[in-house]
C-alpha cells in the first residue's frame, strides 16, 4: 500500500508479504533513526536548535546523492526532496528561525499530496504505479486486471484519494505542530506522525482492495492443487 516515507520520499507501497522491505527499512533507519538521533545527540550538547535541525538533515541528504551517483540517473523525487530541503535550510539559517527547518516535511507532503490526487486524472494513478515499481512479478497481472476489470480501477483511485487525503493531512498537523510546540518536541512527534500514518492507512487501504476482490489474486498465497485436481 502507499506509504508516507519517512523522508519524504515519493509514496511507497506497503503490504503483507512484501519481499522488498529491506530497503525501506533502510530508509527508516538512515532517514528517520539517523536524523532523530543526530538532532537530539547535538540538542544534548548544547548546539543551538537551527544548526542542529540543519545538520539532522545530512543523513538523508547523503543518502539522497549516493543513491543518485550509483544509480547513474536522475531521479525527480530524491532531487526534489534535497532542494527543498537545501533551500529551506539555507532559509533558516539566514532567519535564525528553527520553526522554518521544523516544517520542511510539511512543504514536501503539501505537493506530494496535490500531485497524487492529480494522477486520478491520468492514465494510471499513482499508487498503482508505485505498486508496480515495488511489485514486478506482479506488474503484468495488474496491467491485466486494470483493463478488463472496473472494480479493480476504482478500487486504486479510492486508494490514490485516501493518501492524496492523508499527505494532505499531514501538512496541515505538521505546520500546526512547528508552530505552536515547543522546537525541541516537534522532531519526535514529526517521525512520529509518520510512523503512525503509515501504517494506520495499511487498514483501509486493504480493506478497498479486499472489497474489490483484488487482494488475493494480487497477494494471496496461490492454493496448492488438490491429488485429485493434479490426477485431472
């Protein structure tokens, strides 16, 4: 199912029995862990809130550049994602306001969500394709089941509507957070937002897909034949 990530990467899909979860738990580690750990470590030795929101950022900014030279190509998302950051931080530090690095995951789930709900106007929306990228062997059955079955179809654009909805939702808490909590709060709740997000949404999101019928052709487990099917 789609995911808010935790850096802000471009919505992932997240369900049971996924093979793939090894980079996202990477993702997990290096972005949030990472980041959380480096803010409060530097908090704790008494560096002040913006320079250690900035360089929380870094893990993740790294991750963002090595992912780009190994792959050898540009990828929208990730280049997104560190501009915004960049531009945000450099902000910040000309202000000297840590409330401007506090919502900087909020200026990526604002376009994000927009851009979702914005694919329910194109061929295929969003979350389907991300599904595909996170689910080859499965790309081809799903390439078939969205042109000969309509339920499958709306049952991906209710998908795309509801994380369109969440990323939404989710630029309107973390805004409200940055600016009413206290700064050194606001990390902790941010990734906890997003920890929470994630993996609430895995319920209606299965359960849209499990209404359509679509669920275990896509992710059940295939029954084994029966003796007397095979001797058939």
């Amino acid at each position: 199912m789609p995911a808010l990530p935790a850096a802000r990467d471009a919505p992932a899909v997240i369900t049971s029995g996924n093979r793939r979860g090894r980079p996202g738990l990477q993702t997990l580690l290096v972005d949030v862990g990472g980041s959380l750990a480096l803010y409060y470590g530097l908090h704790a030795a008494g560096v002040d809130d913006v320079t250690a929101l900035a360089l929380s950022a870094g893990p993740s900014a790294v991750k963002t550049v090595v992912t780009v030279a190994r792959g050898r190509r540009v990828q929208p998302t990730a280049v997104a994602v560190l501009v915004v950051t960049t531009v945000v931080q450099v902000a910040s530090l000309i202000t000297g306001d840590p409330r401007e690095l506090l919502v900087r995951n909020a200026l990526l789930s604002l376009p994000s969500g927009l851009w979702m709900l914005a694919t329910l106007w194109t061929r295929r929306p969003l979350t389907f394709q991300a599904t595909q990228i996170l689910f080859p062997r499965r790309a081809a059955l799903m390439d078939e089941l969205w042109e000969r079955d309509p339920r499958f179809r709306r049952a991906w654009r209710s998908i795309t509507v509801m994380w369109g909805g969440a990323l939404l939702l989710d630029c309107a808490l973390r805004v409200l957070m940055a600016a009413t909590l206290p700064v050194p709060v606001v990390p902790a709740l941010d990734t906890a937002l997003t920890l929470v997000t994630v993996v609430a949404m895995q319920i209606p999101t299965n359960v849209v897909l499990y209404r359509s019928g679509s669920w275990h052709l896509l992710f059940g487990r295939r029954r084994a034949p029966s003796m007397k099917e095979s001797v058939r």
